[in-house]
C-alpha cells in the first residue's frame, strides 16, 4: 500500500514514478513509434543526404522495429536490430 501511495505522489509532482524504469522500454516503445509514423505521414522534407525515397524506407524500417517491439508477440531479432541501428544513427534527423 505505501509504494502504491508514494508511486502516485511521484507521478502527481514528477509525472512519473519510479516504476517506469523497471520496463522503460516498452514505455518508450509506443511513444517512439507514435512520433515515427506521424513524422512519415507530416514530413516537409527529408534530410540533406538520403532522397525522399531513402528516407521513406528508413523510416518505414525503424516504424516496423518499433511496432516490432510494441507488439510484444515473438520479436524478430533482424527486424529489431536493423531498425533501432537507423533509429540511433538517424536520431538528430527526425524532424518534420
């Protein structure tokens, strides 16, 4: 009762509670797949070294990873690590 009590205090003055770092991945998962799909169906570019088409297929690679991962069913490993090396080596880039 007193961690259900004190977890409602952090989330009221921090907006989070210290329960979110036990799974923060899939607190963050759907966040990121929220901001990645609504960036492909926004965009106003794309950036200066990929063509339109390069970045359309980046991004549909790292929305499939995410998805992937918000899924929670049986995670392919490829699809994973492929999409979260363009999320990390694009993450400066993802802007509309």
């Amino acid at each position: 009762m007193f961690r259900a009590i004190k977890h409602f205090f952090q989330r009221a003055i921090r907006g989070y509670d210290d329960t979110l770092f036990w799974n923060m991945d899939t607190y963050l998962a759907p966040i990121i797949l929220a901001g990645l799909k609504n960036l492909k169906e926004n965009q106003s570019g794309h950036p200066a070294c990929y063509s339109a088409e390069e970045w359309d297929y980046k991004l549909d690679k790292m929305i499939e990873a995410f998805q992937v991962i918000t899924d929670d069913d049986i995670i392919d490993e490829d699809i994973v690590k492929e999409g979260l090396a363009l999320f990390a080596e694009n993450y400066f880039a993802l802007w509309s």
